[in-house]
C-alpha cells in the first residue's frame, strides 16, 4: 500500500489558532477600511454644503435683482459652456471630492486686504443676509462666507471687508464655475491617538458657489465644514470600545475552548489510544472520555471497534495456529517413524521386516496422508467461509438435496 506524501500539513491545533486569530483580528482591520467610509463622509458634506449653498444663492439672487435698477454692477460674464443648458428641468450638483484621488491641498490661504470698498447695495445684501446665516451654521456647523463679485467678503463671522479672490476655488467661482476643495486644517484641540488611522478628520470641505445674475458672476457663496468622523466618534466612546474588545476577545476564547473541548481533546486522546493498541496494550479498548461531536464518536466507535476486532481475530489466529501444529505433529511424526523403518529394512540397517510389516506401515503412511489431506481441505474450505463474498448469489436447493438425502 503506498503511503501519502510525506509533505508539511498544519495541525489541527495550528488551524484552529489561526482561525481564531483571524476573527480577532478582523476588527483592527476593519478600521482600515474606515477609510473608505471617511471618503463617503466627505462627499455627504460636500452634498450639504451645495444644497445650503444654493439657497442662499438663490436668496442672493433675488436681492441682487431687486437692485439692478439702482446701479449695481456685477461681475464677470459667465463663459460659453459653464451655464447648464436652459432648457433643463433638473441641473444637479455633484459631489464629485475624493480623498484617495484628489490632491489635498494646503490649508486655506488667509485673507488680503481689499483693493476698493464694495458697493454699497452689496454691503447691504450682506447685512440681510448675515441673520439667516448665522441662524443656519448654528444647526449645520457650517462656516458661511458670502462674496461680492470682486471677492470681497460682505456678510459672515470673520475677515468682512477683506477678499478671498487669490484662493483658487474662489477665483473659479468668480469666473461662474461652481468648484469644490479639500484643504488641510489645523485643529482647534489635540487630536486623538486614533487620528493616524484617518485622515478624514484632518480636512476641510471648501465649496465655492457662483451666483449668476443675467448670465453675470453677482456674487459667491463660500462655505465649509469639517467632515463627521467615525473615529473622533470611537474617541469619544473609547471606554465603550474598550469594553466591545474585551467581548470580542472573551468571544474568541469561548469559541477557542469550544474547539478545543469538541475536537482537539477527543482526536488527541484517540491519537493515543492508537498508539497504545499499537504497542499492544488492551486496555486502550476502553471508550474516550470525551467525545466532543456526535461525528467524532461515530469515528471513535468504528476505530475502536475495527481495532477490537482486529485484535480478535490476532488471537483466534494464534490459537488457531497452535492447534494446528499439534494436529499436523502427529501425522507427520507416524509417517517420519514408518519411512524410517522401511528404509532401514531396505538399506539392511535392521532386521528384515516381513511382507505384512511392511504392508502395515505402507498403510499407515498412506493413512496419515489421507488425513493431512482432510486437515488442508478443511483449512481451504475454513479460508473460503472466513473470505466474505461480495455481490454472489448462492442457491439453495443443491444444499436442501443434499440435506434431504442425509437426513
């Protein structure tokens, strides 16, 4: 019988271990994947800052229009190909940033003083303007800028009266296009150890909303917010956290001293029942003392009941063969003693022996022959009945003949 290769194969207890292993550690590696979720985050900040953007657009608008007749000047015509289509029901918005492929750029460029003082309506606009802003970052925690066409700053908390114009995302919008960054922040207080797994909150979102008037830049409507984190969330809640990793980790040892109890005890005790049946000890015969599964006792019932079979059949071999010997020694003896006899009669060694002695032990040796005949018969027919028959048919009637006749 050919043996199986002799290669490396992991125990039994080494799988498990790693399977056990695995499972723990698959909550650390899940905060890797936060990333990803950092990355949605950003893009629903993005998604709220256009749609808050575009109201106050919109209500800018609406002042800038009820104020053309006194002079107002807007700015920049828009170009060919920035405005939707007018005939479009539906011109969304987009968010479109993403953190693993956009270039993060450097934190906001502070304000510069403004070349000129805006226009007067403008500063007026602003002054309407600024109670619903400031009503609106109290529940949005947004920071709300609005701008002039030049990029002057008319209405917010900070930097009134300065322009923004040099910043890129700004200066698009001043030139009609709606545009969208990611800037560095610093942060107002320590951020947790856990940051360095993120970068979600070490960003700001800058939106740029251009206000068109008559196809004309009336304004911007500059915003930003920091995205919600996941994991300042997780900072915030660490003794919780601490607490489910513990749960995670009182889990896996539970779960480790199941497979422990169900299987690795049961196959190490059965690993050495068969080397002590192997050395012969017939005490191993005795059932395990822990089973684990009701698949590994059916496997330890068979094994050791195959074992005790053989060991059985080991035994019936051994008085077999004992009996035998005695059967065949003493045929073997009678004719050894005969054939000596008449070969010293032949060779002259001995008295003559007479034609009935001779014939006597003639019919001795072939008595004996005819009996060890007999014995190896009945060893064949023994062989055979021992031999189970597979998938043979057997009729009886020869044998219920044969029994008829006999009895």
């Amino acid at each position: 019988m050919s043996s199986a290769p002799d290669k490396w194969r992991p125990s039994l207890t080494l799988v498990i271990f790693t399977v056990l292993a695995t499972v723990g550690i698959l909550p650390l590696v899940g905060l890797f994947f936060f990333r990803l979720y950092d990355n949605q985050l950003i893009r629903q900040t993005q998604a709220e800052l256009i749609a808050q953007s575009r109201v106050l657009a919109t209500i800018y608008a609406q002042e800038v229009t009820a104020r053309l007749d006194s002079g107002l000047v807007l700015g920049a015509e828009v170009p060919p190909g920035v405005l939707p289509d007018p005939g479009d029901q539906v011109t969304p918005i987009r968010p479109a940033l993403d953190l693993t492929a956009n270039d993060l750029l450097r934190r906001r460029p502070d304000a510069l003083p403004a070349p000129g003082q805006a226009q007067a309506a403008y500063v007026e606009i602003g002054a309407r303007l600024t109670p619903i802003i400031r009503e609106t970052q109290k529940v949005t925690l947004a920071g709300f800028r609005i701008l002039d066409p030049q990029g002057v700053v008319i209405a917010g908390r900070q930097e009134v009266g300065q322009s923004l114009a040099h910043i890129e995302e700004v200066a698009d919008a001043l030139h009609g296009q709606y545009r969208a960054t990611l800037r560095n922040r610093v942060p107002d207080k320590p951020p947790p150890p856990i940051y360095s797994f993120s970068r979600g909150l070490g960003v700001h979102v800058f939106s740029a909303m251009p206000v068109i008037v008559n196809n004309r830049v009336a304004g911007v409507i500059y915003t930003t917010r920091t995205p919600s984190n996941i994991f300042d969330h997780l900072y915030q809640e660490r003794a919780k956290f601490v607490l489910a990793g513990l749960a995670v980790i009182l889990g896996t040892i539970a779960i480790g001293l199941v497979f422990s109890r169900t299987i690795t005890l049961p196959m190490r005790e059965l690993i050495d029942r068969a080397a002590r049946i192997g050395r012969g000890d017939r005490e191993a015969f005795q059932p395990l003392k822990h089973y684990g599964t009701r698949e590994f006792a059916q496997l330890s019932h068979s094994f050791l009941g195959m074992a005790e079979q053989l060991a059985r059949r080991s035994d019936y071999i051994a008085t077999f063969s004992a009996h035998l010997t005695h059967e065949l020694k003493s045929p073997l003896t009678s004719i050894k003693g005969a054939a000596e006899l008449l070969q010293d009669s032949v060779q002259g060694k001995a008295e003559g022996l007479t034609p009935a002695e001779q014939n006597t032990f003639i019919a001795n040796i072939l008595s004996d022959t005819q009996r060890l005949e007999a014995m190896a018969q009945r060893l064949r027919e023994l062989a055979r009945a021992e031999s189970l028959p597979q998938n043979e048919r057997t009729e009886l009637a020869p044998v219920i003949a044969d029994l008829r006749s006999r009895f």
